[in-house]
C-alpha cells in the first residue's frame, strides 16, 4: 500500500487516527502494530510471514542480550549477538541476492555444459529497513543504551511501524525507545503538527515527483544510438529533481505519520544538493542511513582498522544493501570520501 | 523530430528525441521549470545564502502564502490521487 494511494489516503489513514484518538492511550501501540501488519500485509503478501519470523527471533533472544549488574557470562551474551546479527544478515542476503548469485553460477556452469536451475524469489518490501532495526534493536539492548522490550506490541511498533517500515527514515532503537513506552496524551496536538508536514510531502510526491516521471522514462527509454545531447540533459536533471521530490516527500509523509500517531521519527534530508563535497552530501542525503552505518558499522570497525579501511568497508557494505547494480556507486563513494579526507 | 515551443518563450528544445518530445507537455515542462527553481535554493551554498534565505522565510507573509500554496497544492494532490495518477516510490525496490 502507498501513501500516495486512494486506499491509504481516503480509508486507511482516517480509520487508523481515529482509533488511535478514541481509545485509551495506551492502547496506542497495539492500535499502531495491527495497523502496521496490515499495512504491510497488503503490500508484501505471504512475504508478511518472514517479517513475523524475524520478528519473532529478535524478541524473543532481545532480553537474553541485556548486560546486567553481574554479567557472567560476556563472551556468551556477544557470541549470541553475533548469531543474531547473522541470522538477521542471512535473511537479507538470501532473499536479496539469491536469484542474482544462482542466475550468475547457472551462466558459469553453462560453459562447462551444466544446466543449474535458477532461483526466484520475490523481494520482500522494506526487507531492508526492518533487518536494520532488527539490528539497530540486539545492539543497543546488548549495549545497554535502552532495555529490551517486553511488551510484544511496543515491538512490532518499533519494528513495523507503518510511517516507515517500507523506507524509512531508519530509527536506532535508542531514538524512539522511551517513545514507546511513554504515551502523550496530547493527541489532537500531534495530529495538527504532522499533518501539515504529511501534506508537504504528499504534494512533493504527486504533483513533481509523479508530474516527472513519464518524462524521465521517456529519456532513459531512448535507445543509446539516438540518445542526443538535449535528451541526456533533460533526463539527468529531470531524474535529479524526480529522485530528491520522491524521497524527499516519502520522508515527509513519514515524518508528518509518525508525528500523527505520536511519535518523533528522525530526520531524512537536510537541502542535500548544498553540499560542498561528498562527505557533506551524505551527511545530508538519507540521513538516516548515514547515521545507522556510522553507529553499527563504522564506528565499531574504526576501533580496530584505519579511517580509510572503515570508509572503505562501511560504503563497501552499504551499497550491496542497494542492490548488486549499485557496487560500482559505492565504490566511487569511498573514493570520494577517502579523497575529500586527504584534500 | 524537433519541435520548437515558441508558445512558451523558453529556448529551442530541438535536439530532443520524438518519444521525449512527446511526453515534455506543457505541464511537466511547468513542473520541471518550477521544480528547478525551487532546486536553486538548494543548489546554492548552505552557510552564507541558503540559510539566510529560509530564515527571512519565517516572516507572516511568508507564513500565510506557505499556507496558501501548500493548501492548493493539496486540493491539487488529493485530485491528481482521486484520478489515479500515482506511481510507486523509487525507494520501495530497496
């Protein structure tokens, strides 16, 4: 389901808010995890079912990850850590990179004479958003920064909630953990001050984003032979503003939702095209992202590699999450960084 | 191939391939102009013009004509959803 759709706007979205204004506040986040499963469920389909699973994972070895006054037992609660973190990676890998990896060894062993089957399996939405806050989730628990949940609904809340679970803005459980479990009561108020932020993005979305998107499939359509100047330029500035409108506007409809029902979702972009280099680019562009490789990827790796070692590792591992098509953009990235560093 | 849009007093697109051409109507070429304009704010260098030029923003008559477009744009927007013209985010592939 989109935001931008008629079952979201003129159905989902009012039935949701008046059920999070008319019953007792602390029904809230159960309100916002069976809204958020349904959301999902309409969009992902049986896809839904791994979420669960995931979920279910995560919430049941979270407490188990909990450092306290005694500890014991470090070395237990970090190897059950990084098994979690491998089960979460596992899942994202696989249903990411199946298809591609067996398409690439049926091609390799069609020169030997082999015939491998091929795998296809459908990428589930936000596969990605939901494994880094299943990570985002063990590691600051494990870190001590905020306890474990316990309450099953404040969980999948976190998790799966709607405003972002499909992408984004990425939330570090540190963010939004005292959110869950401290429910305003002023709930009129924080529907008057995401809804204008809701409407911004809507518009951002629909009326530019949309507006352009014929026009830059017509340009990236154009056959490479006849592919003139005028049209290069037209669908390059045309897919830069369709691009920064689109999610840009996603991120303020996100916002804006998550505002509505309560919550203070972080910010996704701060004027990106500003930038005076790559570094700052990033530093503006998916903030969010930028933010969790830097607190579980690269800050973590910078303890025990150089700083152009970690960049290269942390762009390295960010741009396979994109997809296979985006490694060489990853690796133009690091190299951006690691020579804005030296300038 | 080539069609120049005098109507609109802007420079002669030729150049442009016939599909291209064909779907730069009037309106997205508004929208892409608009939307261009818009981008210089960004464009421009953050600490000694942009900021300066958001803060000046925040005056009451800056208020009400936010107030005012962002009310037309959403009259616009729910019209353009009612007619079934959305397309899905380029962010849901990840």
């Amino acid at each position: 389901m989109s935001f931008a759709s008629p079952l979201f706007l003129w159905y989902f979205l009012p039935a949701v808010l008046a059920a999070v204004v008319g019953a007792p506040r602390h029904w809230r986040n159960g309100i916002v995890a069976i809204a958020s499963l349904a959301f999902y469920a309409v969009g992902a389909g049986p896809t839904t079912l791994l979420l669960l699973a995931c979920m279910v994972v995560n919430y049941v070895l979270g407490p188990a990850l909990e450092p306290d006054d005694w500890d014991l037992e470090p070395k237990r609660r970090r190897r059950l850590l990084v098994g979690v973190i491998a089960f979460d990676v596992a899942v994202l890998v696989i249903w990411k990179y199946a298809g591609f990896a067996s398409v690439q060894a049926a091609g390799l062993a069609s020169l030997t004479g082999l015939d491998l089957p091929t795998i296809s399996l459908a990428l589930p939405i936000g596969i990605s958003f939901y494994t880094f806050h299943h990570i985002s989730y063990v590691v600051d628990v494990y870190r001590g920064e905020r306890p474990a949940l316990r309450n099953k609904a404040s969980f999948v809340a976190y998790i799966a909630l709607f405003p972002q679970l499909v992408a984004g803005p990425i939330v570090r459980y540190r963010e939004i953990a005292d959110q869950l479990t401290q429910v305003r009561s002023h709930r009129l108020d924080d529907i008057a001050a995401g809804f204008p932020r809701f409407a911004l993005g809507l518009i951002k979305k629909v009326v530019i984003a949309d507006s352009l998107a014929p026009l830059v499939d017509a340009c990236f359509a154009t056959p490479t032979d006849q592919l003139t100047t005028a049209t290069a330029w037209l669908g390059a500035i045309a897919y830069t503003l369709q691009l920064y409108f689109d999610f840009s506007g996603y991120s303020d409809m996100a916002i804006g939702l998550g505002r509505m029902l309560g919550f203070k979702l972080p910010e996704n972009f701060a004027r990106p095209y500003s930038s005076a280099s790559v570094t700052e680019f990033w530093r503006r562009w998916h903030m969010s992202l930028s933010r969790w490789f830097r607190d579980y990827v690269y800050i973590p790796l910078g303890e025990t590699a150089t700083v152009s070692g970690s960049l290269t590792a942390t762009c390295g591992s960010c741009s396979p999450w994109s997809g296979y098509g985006m490694a060489p953009t990853g690796r133009s990235c690091s190299g951006g960084f690691i020579t804005a560093l030296c300038w | 191939m080539i069609e120049r849009r005098s109507g609109w007093g802007v420079a002669d697109l030729g150049g442009l391939t016939d599909a291209v051409s064909a779907s730069l109507t009037h309106q997205r070429l508004a929208i892409l102009l608009l939307a261009s304009l818009a981008s210089l704010v960004f464009l421009l260098p953050a600490k000694p013009i942009t900021d300066r030029y958001l803060e000046s923003m925040r005056s009451r008559p800056a208020a009400v004509l936010r107030i005012g477009v962002m009310t037309v744009g959403l009259l616009y927007s729910a019209l353009l959803v009612a007619t079934g013209t959305f397309s899905p985010f380029l962010y849901y592939r990840f």
